[in-house]
C-alpha cells in the first residue's frame, strides 16, 4: 500500500495493468452492493446509512497505518472533500431509494449513468482533442454498454420512478469523483475515503429519519458486509486507483459494471447469456486496451 499521496514524478497518470486490476475490481465489488442492500432489514437509505458510518474507523485506522495526513488541510483541500462527501451521501441516498423500486439490471445499468458525464468531464479537461484511440475507445464503450442496456433493461411504469432515482445516482456519482480525483491529488486514499465518509454519514441518517425509515437492522450481517465489501474494499481500490487515471478512463471502467451484472445474474440466477452480452462486455473491455494505448501516445 502505498504511504504518500503525492503523484509520480515526470507523470500525470501513470498507469500499469496492476492499477488496471485494482480499479476493475473495485467495480465488481461495488456492482454486488445491491444485493446487500436487498438483503438488509434496515431501510434502504438506513443501510447506506451503515454501509458509511460503520467504515469510518477503520479507514481512519488504514489512513493512520500508512502514514497518510488526516488533520491540517488547506481550506480548499477542505472544501473538495466535504463536496465529495455530500455527492457521495446524495449518490447512495438516490440509489438506494431506486434499488427498493425497479429491477437489479436496472440499478446497476442506470446507476452507471454518470460515466458519461465522467467521460465528457475527462475530454474537456484533456484541454486538446482526443486521440484517435481515445475516439476509438468512447465509440467501443458506449456501443457495448448500449448493447448491455438494450438486452439487460427494462423499462415501465411500475418501475419508473426507481429508475429515475438511478439516474439521478448516476448524476451524483460522477461530480463524488470529480471532486475526489481532485483532492486525490494532495490526500492519500484512505484519509479521503475517511473523510468523505464522516461528511456523508449524517446526512443518509438525516434522509433515512425524514423518509421514516427503519434505522436499526436486526440483522447485521448484509450491512457489516456492505461496509467492508462496497466501502473499504470497493470504493478504497477506486479510490486508490483515481491517482493513477484520467477521468476518461475512469468514466470507461464504470460501464464494465452492467457486464459484471450480467455475469452475476448467469452464474447466481442462471439467468440467460448471449452472444450478444459477450460482444458487449469484449467491446467495453477493449475501450480499455484503446484508452492504454492513448496514454501510453
């Protein structure tokens, strides 16, 4: 693990397969927490609720182990980490209220919405135009992510407003990493994940009382394995990897997380797979081996 927070000498992103892996699978374990949020007996928002606050010690444990600054910040530094913690309160708030009222194709599909957002995000600030290979990597994504979405959602009326809710998390999600790679920059992973969390812990307490949600499980088992596997795991490797990836690549690896859907509905649910899911998850896959390679130009 790492001990700095300051970014590599001679580079603004330098990336290997090895980050590459952090960051995918940080998306699988972010693309099982819907299950988890099911399972739990609290409210929806409730577990979001827990998912943070049960993290916060240990993550400002990790930030201690290694070394990383948790006091003293300039009140710039300050004020990205608060944003990012009420995105990131509003992005559970919104997709955990959606998870409770549409399909689970639907959540993980829709609460991925933001990657295009991301996407668009990390090709103005190239402050150039794109590459061939990052054209070519959008063009791949976005068709293997419709083809995703064109066999995996379902749309209708009983199922409308939770898909809103999504997309509205999907929204949140992408400004929760605009603002995190920017303080990613001068902050280790675990002191803004520490951090981000204590911000946006009372404000999915304050959301979950005001919508009359049951606050305390009776079982604890889905929201202490939501905390460790969506929070310290999931989003502590996506965190991690934002010091190594430029906003265009990070969007990209966020629509690998419906493929990840389909595999888990065929090898849980024995749900059908296609040739058509394999084109779609092989296109979103190679967007990835594109964008490399424009890095790397």
């Amino acid at each position: 693990m790492e001990r700095g927070a300051q970014p590599e000498a001679g580079t603004a992103h330098g990336w290997a397969w090895r980050h590459l892996l952090a960051l995918l699978a940080a998306n699988v374990a972010l693309a099982i927490g819907p299950m988890l949020v099911r399972l739990a007996d609290s409210g929806p928002v409730a577990a979001g609720f827990w998912r943070l606050f049960l993290s916060v010690p240990v993550l400002f444990a990790l930030a201690a182990a290694n070394h990383q600054k948790i006091r003293g910040f300039p009140a710039a530094l300050w004020a990205a980490v608060a944003g990012a913690g009420l995105f990131f309160a509003l992005d559970l708030a919104s997709w955990h209220v959606g998870i409770g009222l549409t399909r689970l194709g639907n959540v993980t599909l829709l609460g991925n919405s933001g990657s295009l957002i991301l996407m668009a995000w990390g090709i103005v600030a190239l402050r150039r135009l794109p590459f061939r290979n990052e054209l070519l990597a959008l063009g791949a994504a976005l068709v293997g992510a419709a083809i995703l979405l064109g066999r995996s959602l379902e749309i209708g009326r009983e199922t409308l407003a939770g898909d809103l809710f999504c997309l509205l998390a999907g929204f949140f999600y992408a400004f929760y990493l605009i603002l995190a790679q920017s303080a990613r920059v001068k902050l280790g992973n675990w002191s803004l994940l520490a951090w981000s969390s204590l911000v946006g812990s009372p404000v999915l307490l304050g959301v979950a009382l005001a919508l009359g949600e049951p606050v305390w499980p009776t079982v604890w088992w889905p929201v202490v394995t939501l905390a460790l596997s969506s929070q310290i795991f999931g989003q502590g490797l996506l965190v991690y990897s934002l010091r190594h990836f430029p906003p265009l690549v990070i969007g990209l690896s966020l629509l690998t997380q419906p493929g990840i859907a389909v595999l888990v509905g065929w090898f849980a649910f024995d749900e059908t797979l296609t040739w058509l899911d394999g084109l779609g998850m092989a296109l979103v896959a190679g967007a990835l081996v594109l964008a490399r390679a424009a890095e790397r130009r």
